[in-house]
C-alpha cells in the first residue's frame, strides 16, 4: 500500500481487534505474549512500523521506553495522540533513522512482509540493537496471499542472525475471530 492509502486507513486501523486492542481479552492476551519473550522493563523498545502506536501504548504502560516509527504521518499522529510520553518519527521501516546499537529490542508487526527488501530492512533493523538485542517479529502469511510463510521468515532473520524461535499464533484470542491462515511470532535473541 502507498503512503497515501495508509494514512487513509488510519481513521479505521483500531477498528480491527487485534490493531485497537480495545478488547480487555485481547489486549491481555497480546500484553502477555510480548512481555513474555521481551527482556524486563524499563528496556529500550523500536516498534517499527508502529501505526497509531497501539503496541507502543500497551509496552509504555508496562514500563518499557518505546520509539515507535510508521512512514503514514497520519499513523504517527494519531499515535502521538494515543501515547504523547513517547517519542514517534515519520519515515520508512526499509531504512530507520534511529540510532544504532541503542535499542534493547527491535519490534515490528505485519511489517517485515511488505518490505521492498525485507533482508536488507531486517540487516538495519538488527543493526539498532545493543549487544544481546532481541528482534521480535509478528508476521503472517495470509489467505489473501500476502505475507511471508514462518519458513520464510525463519530464512530471512537466519541471513542476520543465528537464531530464531518460531511460535504459531492461531488462537482466535489474538485476532478477534477465528483464522486459518498462518500467524506467528519469531523472536531471535542473537
């Protein structure tokens, strides 16, 4: 999607239950998986490919020092709006302007897949974290035909890293309904 038509969306991104996470079940559920393979709090957070700074707001509440980074500048204000103690930038995931080797963890959902180069993005984003960093990645292959398989994925964060763990996410408690399509998380931690 171009630039334009994310900041169209970006009046009706929450509606979706797992982008608003305005569902009690839901927002657990999400709270609980990510703190659950993030290092402790107060550990410094890029959330690339933000959106209206949902997972930005949820981590923030947790005590973790979030960034977050979307090139819709409609995505990014309202993310503003949606957590003004954190720190938001309008540019392209492909290429973040943040400074290197700061970040205790790189975190991106939904975004690895639509990258133009998706070896090259990932090869940056590794290149924000500290020694130990943890990349921590929420991506899907979906009925539509968009998206990256696990294997996929699990191939492109080996081109950068040594490792990464794989966890199916087909519980309709993460996604608002049932699905049967491909969704997961992949986190590699070196």
């Amino acid at each position: 999607m171009t630039r334009d038509a994310w900041d169209e969306h970006a009046a009706t991104f929450d509606t979706e239950p797992d982008h608003g996470l305005t569902d009690p079940a839901i927002r657990a559920a999400w709270r609980d998986l990510l703190v659950s393979v993030l290092p402790a709090a107060p550990a410094r957070i890029a959330d690339l490919g933000c959106g209206t700074g949902t997972l930005t707001r949820l981590l923030n509440d947790e005590g973790y020092v979030v960034d977050g980074l979307d090139f819709s500048a409609e995505m990014v204000e309202r993310a503003r709006a949606k957590v003004p103690e954190a720190r938001f930038v309008v540019a392209d995931a492909g290429d973040p302007p943040l400074p290197a080797g700061e970040y205790d963890v790189v975190l991106s959902r939904h975004v690895l897949w639509a990258m133009d180069d998706p070896e090259e993005a990932l090869s940056r984003w590794v290149a924000l974290l500290r020694p130990g960093g943890v990349a921590v990645l929420v991506e899907g292959s979906w009925a539509t035909g968009a998206g990256l398989t696990a294997a996929q994925t699990e191939q492109l964060v080996r081109t950068v890293r040594d490792e990464v763990e794989i966890t199916h996410l087909p519980e309709p408690v993460y996604w608002g309904k049932a699905i049967t399509d491909e969704r997961y998380l992949a986190v590699s931690r070196r």
